[in-house]
C-alpha cells in the first residue's frame, strides 16, 4: 500500500498570551515579507518587542489566544478521514509557517515516515509570495528527503467546492439580518492586503481574490451590491486600497445601513477576523450609520470546504490538473 503524506500549510498563531512575542518575531523575521538589507532579526526582535503588547490586548479581547491552531486541526482530521475513503494509507500533518508546529517539524514528521509522495497543500486558496510563497520556501530549506516526491498545490481560488462552501457561509449569515432588508444587503468582500509594490512585482494575489469575489458573485446570480477592499496594513508603504474601514465609511456615506462583511482570503477565523473585523471595525460601522454589521463566520468547520481539499489532493495526485481561472 503506498504512503502518502499531506502536508497542510498555514500561518498559525499564539496559542498563548506569552507566546505572542516569540511567534511576531518569526513573522519578521521572514525575508518573503520584510526583506531588509541587514539587520533582519535584530529588526524582528525590536519590532517584536514593541508590538506585543498592543497585540496581547486584542488576543485578550477574543480568548488570549489564537482559535486558528484549533480550526486548522479540525481541518486536517477531517481532510484525513474524508481522504482514507480511498487512500487508507494517506496521513495529513500540520505545517504551520510562524508557531507549532513549525515546518520544521513537519518536514521530519515526513522524512521518518518514508511516504512514496508528498502534497504540500497550502491554507490560501490565493497564491502570494507572502503566504503560499513563503510557505514553500521555508519547506525547500528544511526539508531533508526526496524531493522529486512532493507535489504542490499552488492555488484553487475558483475551485467550484470551495466557492461553494464561500456561498454556503454567505447564506447562512444573510439569515442573520431582518428579514424584510436581507435583499439591501450589501456584501463587502474583505481581504487581507500587501504592499502595492508586490503587485507590481508580478505577485498574482489581488487579482485572483477579484476572481474569487466574482466567481461568487456569479453563482449567486448578482444577487446583491458587492464591494471589495483590503485590510491589515502594517507599516508606512502603500498598501491596496480601499482599506476596509475607509470603505464601511464610504458604504455609510451613501446611506447603506446594511452590511455584511466576508472575510475572503482567510478559512478559518482568529484575530483579523474576531477582532480587527468584528471589533475594531465595527466602531467605523457604528460612526457610519450602518444599522445592521455582521461579519460572515470563518470557513472553519465547513465540511464542503474539506471536500474542497480532499478533491485538489486526489487531482495533484491523478495529475490531472484542472484550469482554475474561470
């Protein structure tokens, strides 16, 4: 029976308030992010050091800690059980790129398994040097075995399961709004920005996020208003724009009193979704005069989206590779 190891890539978390240092030290200190010339870690170490305290509090405002290591688990036990169907001997191992369990881990996890072939299969369903990128990076340092086993799953943004399991959400949390302004609601598609110089560097992210956004929105026949904007900027550089609360302010302006946000380049919740969307945004919404502000639940334990994986592991294995762009 042949081995098979997939390795699920994502960006972890705290998994304490104490551990909230150490992991924004990893995030700096990578390169596929913040590339400095010199003085990379005792950057991180600076920036790390002053931040964490600002940080600490809005890990305290959603549990002290981040619910992404637990999301991500529900995910790789049931892409595990939904893939022994018809591979009993696949086993699915976390790779998580900026806390436990690191890469590192993982990559050994692989070698002392001695699988006949590998899948890396990534927690962004959009490509970006800065996510999918520097998850595969890290993978090709660390990783001592074979490497003409491992397969890669570079991106399924239009894959029909996963825009399924987007629109299963949507419904879902459209229920939540009174019944006679459901169909005002305007959808604001949010998604975590990088720097603009990064677009102009070939990075394909923004755009396939708007395919994403459209593929949706398709589906859904146009069923409402939709809009895009970006959030999470850090630092003085120019970011993508419109930034999520600069937009909740434009949507108020225009006296939109309903909104529904979908956090669309993430598939499970922690801090930029529970506290930066629904917490410190809503203080934006609440000054626009927006009546109604919910933000959609994370992907999180959506079984359409585990299918979602387990079909792009099956294709990345048959290597019948299916076109994405729509």
């Amino acid at each position: 029976m042949d081995k098979t190891a997939v390795v699920i890539m994502n960006l972890g978390g705290p998994d304490s308030l104490n551990a909230i240092e150490p992991f924004l030290k990893n995030l700096f200190s990578d390169r596929d992010i913040f590339k400095l010339p010199f003085g990379q870690k005792l950057f991180a170490s600076v920036i790390s050091k002053r931040r964490a305290p600002k940080v600490a509090h809005e890990y305290e405002l959603i549990g002290g800690k981040s619910p992404i290591n637990e999301w991500t688990e529900l995910q790789r036990s049931g892409l595990e059980a939904e893939l022994r169907d018809d591979l009993p001997g696949v086993d699915v191992i976390t790779a998580m790129r900026y806390w436990h369990p690191l890469t590192s881990e993982a990559a050994q996890k692989v070698v002392d398994g001695n699988y006949d072939s590998v899948v890396l299969l990534p927690l962004y369903p959009h490509y970006s040097i800065t996510t999918t990128g520097s998850s595969f990076n890290e993978w090709n340092r660390v990783y001592k075995g074979d490497k003409s086993k491992v397969k890669m799953v570079r991106n399924y943004f239009t894959d029909p399961l996963y825009i399924k399991a987007l629109n299963e959400r949507i419904d879902e949390c459209l229920l939540k709004f009174p019944e006679d302004r459901r169909d005002r609601v305007n959808i604001l598609f949010s998604a975590h920005g990088t720097p603009v110089s990064l677009v102009k560097n070939g990075d394909p992210y923004s755009g396939e996020i708007r395919n994403t956004m459209e593929v949706v929105m398709k589906m859904r026949s146009y069923s409402h208003n939709y809009h895009l904007s970006f959030q999470s900027k850090v630092g003085p550089v120019k970011w993508l724009e419109p930034a999520t609360d600069d937009k909740l302010m434009e949507l108020g302006s225009k006296g939109v009193k309903d909104v529904l946000v979908v956090p669309i380049s993430f598939v499970s919740d922690h801090v930029e979704t529970l506290f930066e969307l629904d917490i410190e945004y809503r203080h934006n919404a609440e000054e626009a005069k927006i009546e109604n502000y919910i933000v959609m639940t994370g992907l999180n334990d959506s079984k359409t989206f585990v299918k979602c994986l387990a079909n792009l592991v099956k294709t990345e294995l048959s290597g019948k590779k299916e076109i994405l762009n729509p």
